[in-house]
C-alpha cells in the first residue's frame, strides 16, 4: 500500500496537534506547518502584483512596436501601388468597425480581422513594378501574375502563426459573393465571414480615394455602388449592414488615417539640402 502524504497548516498549536495524532495513526505522513504571518502574506502579494504590472506593461509596449512596424511596412508597400499614404490604416480601420457593426465582440478576434486587413496586400511586395505600375491596362500573363498575390501574401504570414481571422484575409479577400472571385472561386458563405467583410471596406476605401486615373468618389457614390453589386461582389447581409451606419463615421476615419503625396516634382517640395 503506497504512503499517504498530506502537507497541514493550521494556526491553533492544539489542534494541529491533535489533528497530526490522528492522522499518524491512520498511517498519515504529516507535514504540519504554520501559516506565514498575515504581513509576509501582503508583502509577497504587492510583489507578485508588482511584477505583473511590469510583465503587462512589457507586453503593450512590445504589442505597440510590433503594431507600428506593421503600419510603415504597408504604408511604404502603399506607395508602390497608389499616391493615398495610409490606404492599409484606413481599410483595416473600416474592416474592424464594419466587423463591430456585425456582431464581433472578442478583442483579440477583432484585432486579428484588424491586422489581416492591414496586410492584406502584403503579397504585392513580390509583383514587379513594371506590372503594378503600368499605365495602360494589363495583358493576360500580367493579370495572372496580379492574381496571385493573395497566395503570395497567404504565404509570407502563414509561417508566423497568426490567428484565423488574419490569414483568412489575406487569402480570400478577392473572392466575389457570386462565385467568380480568386484565388479559389468561392462563394457565398464558403468565403470566411472576416474576407466577406473586408469586401465591402476594401471597395469602400478604392471608391472614395484619389487615384492617378480620377479623382475621388464621395461616400454617397460609394454607398450606391455596394448595394448595386450586393449579391454578386458582396455579402447582401453585410452591405445591409454597413447601410444602417452614419456616412459621417466613415468620413472620420479617412480624414484621420490618409493624406494626398504631392508628386516628387511639386515645386513645394524643398529641394535636399547637399
């Protein structure tokens, strides 16, 4: 028969003693102890809460960096495909109060959907600027080296072991409703309810910016052309949605998140100084 073995802590002397007697005689090995005094007990727990502020203070300011390194690393991609600083901020700031508007609650699921919208276009980094930035329309082979920065984006993340919601993103945000989408011609609700939300926000965003071809559309103009294209490019129960909410919430997030570049020869430019 193994040996029992119990740790007791009681502060009355008498009874620990009594109670160790009993317990001897039914064959308990007991290690009786006294409780640690009420003021060693206080000490240890300021110092435990102590380093747990530390440790949670760590972890924002690591949780911050990380979030700015992303932030400049798509606004500098930006800058390769379009003249709107800060197009990644704006869609992903869409996408996470569009997410919100759909019933998503769970802070770390609605930071993943803000961090997969941020990088969605990461895949672009690997398409040659003589396709992104050509002028005139692109040939078959170009458009299909275009179609694959999903994967490509997809790719790059899925080794560093981001949440769902991230990937998802990244991966299918190209896919359309009706099922005539890519990379993998989705449709309906097969297409992650995270890239279906991003859909709307992502032509949102393209509608009402600036592009070197025209000049931005208004949120009005946006608005008709998501419920235009409800059923075949987007989620008919998401663009009914993101109809319920004020246009002015969305006009707030892109005075607060781009910003128009002059072209490199705007004479308000300072020449550098050598």
């Amino acid at each position: 028969m193994n040996e029992a073995e119990a740790v007791l802590v009681v502060e009355d002397d008498k009874k620990r003693a009594e109670i160790c007697a009993i317990l001897s005689r039914l064959g308990v090995k007991v290690d009786a102890r006294k409780k640690r005094p009420k003021s060693t007990q206080a000490a240890e727990l300021r110092r435990l809460k102590k380093e747990l502020a530390f440790h949670l203070q760590r972890s924002r300011e690591i949780e911050e960096a990380y979030d700015t390194t992303l932030e400049n690393f798509m606004a500098a991609l930006d800058l390769r495909d379009v003249e709107t600083f800060g197009h990644s901020k704006t869609v992903a700031r869409y996408t996470y109060v569009l997410a919100e508007a759909m019933g998503l609650r769970d802070p770390r699921a609605l930071d993943s959907v803000r961090k997969g919208a941020l990088l969605h276009d990461a895949g672009k980094m690997a398409i040659p600027d003589s396709i992104l930035k050509k002028p005139g329309p692109l040939d078959p082979k170009e458009w299909e080296i275009v179609r694959r920065h999903p994967a490509l984006g997809y790719g790059l993340v899925r080794d560093v072991k981001l949440i769902r919601e991230v990937g998802d993103i990244i991966l299918y945000h190209h896919e359309r409703y009706d099922g005539t989408g890519y990379p993998k011609g989705l449709k309906g609700e097969e297409i992650p309810l995270v890239a279906r939300i991003f859909a709307v926000a992502d032509t949102l965003d393209a509608v009402t910016s600036h592009r070197p071809y025209r000049r931005p559309r208004d949120f009005r103009t946006a608005r008709r052309e998501l419920e235009a294209n409800a059923g075949r490019q987007f989620d008919p129960a998401i663009v009914d949605v993101f109809r319920g909410l004020d246009l002015a919430v969305w006009e707030k997030i892109r005075f607060e998140t781009t910003r128009i570049l002059p072209p490199f020869d705007d004479p308000r430019i300072a020449s550098p100084v050598r």
